[in-house]
C-alpha cells in the first residue's frame, strides 16, 4: 500500500535491541507520515492497541504484541539556516547516532555527548535521550505528532513536551501521540560539557587541550565502548534502570552509612543516586538467571545471554528492583518501555 506495509503474525526479534522474541499480530512499517490517518482508519487497525516502534532500543517485550505496531521508517532532514543557529526538521524514522554525526560533519555543535545512543529521532523526544551531561531536550524547538486523540497532526513546542528528567508529555499520555518528525535548534558555537563521567581525562588520553565538538564526541564514543556491551554483540537496550531522586534527608541518611555511595545535587536540595553503584553494592553486578542477567561491563545493563524472554527478563529486572530497595530503602525505576 502506498506509504506504508502490512504484515501479519511479524516476528519482532530483529526489531528489539534485548533480541526478545516476540511476534505482533500486525506489523506496520510507516515510509509516509502524511498516511497515517488512513492507516489507523484501516479495518484491522481501527480500534487495536497500537505500540510504536523506532529500533527497539528502549524496549523490552514481556510477550506478544496483540495489537499493531507501528514501525515509522521515514526519512529526511532540511535545514534553515539563521545567523549562527540552524534550524534543522528530522524525520521520525532517521537513525539517531547517522543524524549527530551528521550534525558535527556540517559544523553544528550541541549533540556530541549524545553520539552512539542507539534508536531513532523519533524516539528521542519521547525518552528526552540524555548522557555525559547533556539531555536532547537542550536542544529541541518543537515536535511534529500526530494526535490519536485529535486525529490531526500537531506541532508542539519546547515547553508544551514538558519535559523532565528520562520524562516528557509523550511518555505521560502514552498511546496517544505518534512522534513523526523533530525540529532541533544547534548553534556553531556551543559551551563544550566536559565535567561529566571522564570526558576530561579521555581528552587527554587523546591528547587534546583545545578541544572542538568532534573531539568530545569521538571521547564520548571511547568513553561508551569501553564501558557498555554492544547491542550486536550480545542483547541490551543500554542503560535498564534510571538514577534515582531522593529528598535530602534520605540521601544524606545514604552518604552517611556509605561514604563511597555516587550521588550527585538534584536540584531542589535532592539527590540523584547513581543506580549502577546501588546494584553494584546490592551484589548484582555481573549476576545470571539462565540466559537473562546484569552485565559484568556495566551493572545498569540488562543483557540476553542467548535465548531469555521478555518474561525472563522482566524478573530479573523486578529481582534487582527488590533486592536494592531491600538494602538502601530506593526503588529504581526502569528506563525502557515495558510492553
């Protein structure tokens, strides 16, 4: 059909970063966001419960999908120049690490610490993607959806995203926005951040002292190899759980009964626990349940050794939840879309 395909009864295993296998009853791959309302109108999709999905890389299936998934494969980026700020419109389906390097080959600065994150534009609004220091929200000027609720297409601005730490309007109403397009504001000129998780010292393993936004980035990507499995070596979907906010009381109750515990100021006289050393102190680390368990790289990840479901997965996702929550009185909260 013109701007999308239907598929039934699609296996989902080379969709999602964990390499679950899992199957939807009806598979949809979008090329044309202009066809979206006629899809939803169509028979065996009129009324489905819909799950849209970009690489499957903050996503973890706990079993079959019953339902539609939307899967938007658009392409496209045009650019606006302004004075020293480009105003750039990316296209829901382009690959998000294809469009930051693209970004730093034309000169514009802002996204170099946020290289390497697996998963599409579209998606990256949703989770407001962030790492070494810098949230994507940063740098966002609005985002194009399409409104189930409305059925038209809407244009929402910075503010209207509402967006929060891992958090924004399009996680709160789940189901009800379908992301077809993101537009970014970068400048040429851009405050480097260089204080966060080693960025610094890499640099200078690198042997640069007047560093430009391609040097950050190409730090950030040593930076995240050494640190985190690759997806196409072994399943993840990168970071499974968030760092914690606490009150002040209960964090400073923690860094007093652990002295090595990480925190860093949340804001609002909180604190932000760093979540893989609570699991890491939980004795977590590196643990297995058959063919599901915790990289021994990175204690935030969750890996498939082989062949574990979702459903295995899951349990040993909610057995770490429990055993932190047991040992520092902190419930950790997973990053990725539980389905």
């Amino acid at each position: 059909m013109g701007g999308y395909t239907l598929i039934e009864n699609a296996p989902l295993v080379a969709r999602n970063t964990l390499r679950v296998a899992a199957r939807a009853r009806l598979l949809a791959e979008v090329r044309d966001a202009t066809k979206l309302p006629e899809l939803l109108d169509f028979p065996a999709v009129r009324g489905d419960p819909l799950l849209v999905l970009g690489e499957g890389s903050n996503l973890l299936l706990t079993g079959d999908f019953d339902g539609t998934v939307i899967a938007m494969a658009t392409r496209g980026v045009q650019v606006e120049q302004d004075g020293e700020v480009a105003h750039i419109a990316v296209a829901a389906g382009e690959r998000w690490d294809d469009f930051v390097r693209w970004t730093l080959g034309q000169g514009f600065a802002g996204l170099e610490n946020l290289i390497l994150i697996p998963g599409t534009v579209g998606a990256a609004p949703i989770q407001n993607i962030g790492a070494y220091g810098t949230e994507v929200a940063e740098f966002i000027q609005s985002v194009e959806a399409w409104d189930i609720n409305e059925r038209r297409v809407v244009s929402l601005d910075n503010a209207a995203c509402a967006f929060a730490y891992r958090n924004s309007l399009f996680k709160r109403e789940p189901g009800r926005y379908i992301v077809t397009a993101v537009r970014f504001a970068l400048p040429r000129a851009h405050a480097l951040r260089l204080d966060y998780a080693g960025i610094r010292e890499e640099l200078a393993r690198m042997g640069v002292d007047k560093p430009a936004p391609f040097h950050v980035a190409e730090a950030v990507v040593h930076l995240r190899t050494r640190k985190l499995p690759d997806p196409a070596v072994i399943g993840n979907a990168g970071s499974f759980f968030k760092n914690p906010v606490v009150d002040a009381a209960l964090g400073d109750s923690l860094k007093r009964g652990h002295p090595e515990l990480v925190a860093w100021p949340g804001g609002d006289s909180r604190w932000k626990l760093s979540a893989a050393w609570l699991i890491e102190a939980a004795g977590f680390k590196g643990c297995r349940d058959g063919d599901a368990g915790i990289s021994n790289r990175h204690a935030l990840v969750l890996v498939n050794h082989g062949h574990a479901s979702g459903a295995e997965l899951w349990t040993l996702a909610q057995k770490v939840i429990a055993g932190v929550e047991a040992k520092f009185g902190v419930r950790l909260e997973p990053e990725p879309v539980v389905v």
